[in-house]
C-alpha cells in the first residue's frame, strides 16, 4: 500500500502515537508524518505510507491553519495551558478596534523565537530536554510568515483567532508575544489545526478510533501519491520519458507542459496514470530542461 492518510489528531495523543497505531493496522513500518501536532492540538495530521513516505518532505513544507484560544493575563514555562504558571498579571480593557490593531502588528513576514520547551535541537540536544533541566535555552529567532490572522472572538481574558502559517511557525510563540505586546503577557489554551496544505479535516479519518485499532483501512482508503501532490504543476510522459526519469535523466522541457519556468517544481507521471516523482524546471545551457528532484522508485 501506498498513499496519504489525513487524520484528526485527538487531544492527549502524540503525533508518533498516529504513526504507531498506523503502522500497526497497515502492518508496515513504513509510516511517516508531515509534520507534529503537540499533544494538548488537535486536528489535522497527515501521515504518508510506502514509498509515499518519499513524499514528506514536499508535503510537509505546506502552509498550516488552526483555531486557537488564547488566555491572556498568565503565562507559562511551555507558553501553553500543559505549562506551570510564570507570572499573572492584569488584563487591560482591550475593545475589538484594539484587538484588531493588535493582529495587524503580527501579520506578514517576522522573525520569531521558538518556545523553550520545544523539539528544536540546541547544542546537540533537544530545547525540551534542557528546559526540563532548568536550563535557560538560547533559541535563535526564525523567519515565518503569519499570512493571515482573525479575530474569531474576545472575551476578555480569552482570544479566539484564525490564523494561516508558514511552516515552522509556533502558535504557542504566537500567543506568547501577543501577550508581551499587550503587556500582560498570554498563553495558548486550545489550538486545533484545520487545513495542511490541501488536506482539511473534511478529508480526515477518526484519530481516536485509529489508535484504538478500530480503523479498518484498504488501498483505496488512501490519497494517491498523484493525488497529493496536485498543488504542483502535473506534468505527463510518454513511456520512453517516464523510463528516463526513473533513471535519474534529465528531459528536454516540452511546450505542453506549459510555460518553462527555472525553479518551478512539477509533478510527474507515466501513462498508467501512476506518479513518477517530482522534479524541477532548470535552466542548462540557454534550453529549459527537467530535472529529477525525487523518483517513486525502489532504492
């Protein structure tokens, strides 16, 4: 079997949890995540099984969007609710044209500083690991991009947004320098992602029954490789093509596939309809040509 499974992540569970549980109903050990989900989120975590596992990488660099609720006045040493309280402080009056005002301040391109307790390795080892020692974690800011960030509903001292993000963005660091900017400081109380990329939880299995074995899964219970792809530009090859690019060839770019644009990367397949891998328009010599990034072969 091979393919895409979108699942809704129960609280309380992590996300190698999933992977366990779906390795096991598959029985394969060849099951990987495209990207975490702390244990108190919930929502969409997409998980690929085979040689779609080739596919994590592209898969995973999508953009992400949640709902999340914010407390304000309290933070904490995770910058979530599952963290012990650092300080509490009062909460200013805040109306909605404030509130606004605030959200606009952390929309676009930022850098931002990951939590201390997070996966992130610092000095060889995990930022938890430290924190947990009682460590004080250097953690380099990093770029992210707040795309798009709503206010859903406030009530003081709690904060409901919707919010779409690059990849690598936390909303617990989120949360946390909303609170700072406010002056009273926040954490993140609820967080439940709704979309990954083009999967959204219209798409998604129970979670719940998936780690309780109850989830009976066949082929066609999963996302095709092609399929999860279709945000690429899809290219198809004759056979001659296809056996090329299987072997690692660069192709001549041909007019219909469409405008040849260096960069771009592209999905491929054979005329069985089955998806030989992705690659990337280059430029060599003056001619556009297309070049292997990663073939749905076995190694």
């Amino acid at each position: 079997m091979k393919g895409v499974l979108v699942v809704d992540k129960p609280q309380g569970a992590t996300s190698f949890d999933l992977v366990r549980a779906l390795r096991a109903v598959l029985r394969t050990k060849k099951v990987g995540h495209c990207g975490t989900l702390d244990p108190m989120a919930t929502g969409v975590m997409v998980l690929c099984v085979g040689k779609a596992t080739r596919l994590v990488p592209y898969l995973s660099a999508a953009d992400k969007v949640y709902e999340a609720t914010l407390v304000f006045g309290t933070t904490t040493t995770t910058d979530d609710a599952e963290g012990e309280a650092l300080s509490t402080r009062p909460v200013p009056s805040l109306s909605h044209a404030q509130i606004e005002g605030l959200l606009e301040g952390f929309r676009g391109a930022q850098m931002q500083v990951p939590p201390q307790v997070s996966a992130l390795h610092v000095g060889g080892e995990r930022a938890y690991v430290r924190a947990r020692r009682g460590e004080v974690v250097a953690i380099a800011a990093r770029p992210v991009d707040v795309q798009a960030l709503t206010c859903l509903a406030w009530e003081a001292p709690e904060l409901r947004v919707s919010t779409r993000v690059s990849k690598g963005t936390y909303i617990r660091s989120l949360a946390r320098d909303l609170g700072e900017a406010v002056g009273c400081g926040a954490h993140l109380s609820a967080l439940r992602r709704t979309r990954s990329g083009a999967f959204s939880l219209g798409q998604a299995v129970d979670g719940e029954a998936l780690i309780a074995r109850r989830l009976r899964l066949e082929s066609a219970d999963l996302i095709s490789p092609w399929l999860a792809l279709e945000g690429m530009l899809p290219v198809d090859l004759v056979a001659d093509e296809a056996l090329a690019f299987r072997q690692g060839k660069k192709l001549p770019w041909q007019s219909a596939w469409g405008e040849a644009r260096a960069g771009t990367l592209v999905r491929c397949r054979d005329p069985e309809g089955e998806l030989c891998g992705v690659a990337e328009c280059v430029e060599i010599d003056g001619e556009h040509r297309l070049r292997v990034r990663m073939a749905m072969v076995e190694p």
